[in-house]
C-alpha cells in the first residue's frame, strides 16, 4: 500500500515541480517583456521630451525613473535565477536591493513633482509637507536596506570564516 501511496505522491511532486518551472518560465517571460518596453519607451520618448519647454530635465528624470524600474524588474529576475538553480535557499539580498531601488526611484519622482506640478496646481503647504515626510520615511527605508545589507554580509563572512 505505502508504494502505491509513495508513487503518487512522486507523481504529484513531479507535476509540481513541471507546473512551478512553468510558471516561472512565463514570469521570466513577462518580466523581460516588461524590461524591454521599458528599454523601448525610454528610447522612442526623446523627441517628445526634447521638443517641449523645460523638456531635457524631465527626459533626464524620465530616463532614470524608468531605467530605476527596469533595474527592479532584472533584479527580480535575477532573484527568480537564484531560486531555480538549486536547492532552495533564501536569498535575502537582492529583495533588500529592490527594496532600496525602489525607495530612490520614489524621491525621484517626488522631487519632480514638486519642482514641476502639472499646468493650473499649486503645490500647497499641507501638500509639501505630505512630500516632505514621504520622503523622510523613504530615506529612513533605504537606510535600513543598507543596515540590513551590512548586517547580512557581515553575519555571512563570519560563517565563512569558521567554516
């Protein structure tokens, strides 16, 4: 009885295994798709950007703003390759490098939309105070990424030292 129980559930676990890797092939996919539209937007945007009054210093927050995004997006696949080369383990690292690409592409694009509102708004006190701690919890979020990196490099080079 317990081979018959046994062969199932090695069947089950081998239609798992194919259903996962499937569909983190159609994630991978997605997520390079998603990078080069994004590689596409940036590249086929220049000439509206730099036909429009103050249009080179948007372009430059642009290009960063999406170049930020699709630095996530290959993180994430790069995440993604971690997990399918081996046994899983938890790769902390690069979900603590998003975290910190994320939060700067966030200042970014709240520092242009305080210095450039959209044509008839005015950036009100409460408004910019609302900006200003954004981006005061941001800075504190990134700051944490960064001792949390530390943190983690500094407990995996003592594990290798007494190994």
């Amino acid at each position: 009885m317990t081979s018959k129980t046994g062969r199932k559930k090695g069947k089950l676990v081998k239609f798992y295994d194919y259903l996962e890797r499937a569909l983190y092939a159609l994630l991978i996919l997605s997520l390079v798709l998603a990078t080069l539209f994004i590689f596409y937007e940036i590249f086929s945007s220049w000439p509206y950007y730099l036909h429009t009054e103050e249009g080179f210093i948007n372009f430059v927050f642009f290009v960063l703003d999406r170049s930020l995004l699709a630095l996530m997006l290959l993180e994430i696949l790069h995440t993604i390759k971690i997990s399918l080369e081996g046994p899983i383990k938890i790769a902390i690292e690069p979900f603590l490098m998003i975290g910190i690409i994320a939060s700067v592409r966030r200042i970014l694009v709240l520092s242009v939309e305080i210095a450039h509102p959209p044509e008839g708004c005015e950036v009100s006190e409460a408004l910019f105070r609302q900006y200003l701690w954004e981006t005061a919890l941001l800075i504190v979020l990134i700051l944490s990424f960064v001792a949390g990196i530390i943190v983690l490099r500094r407990c995996l080079s003592r594990t290798e030292k007494t190994l």
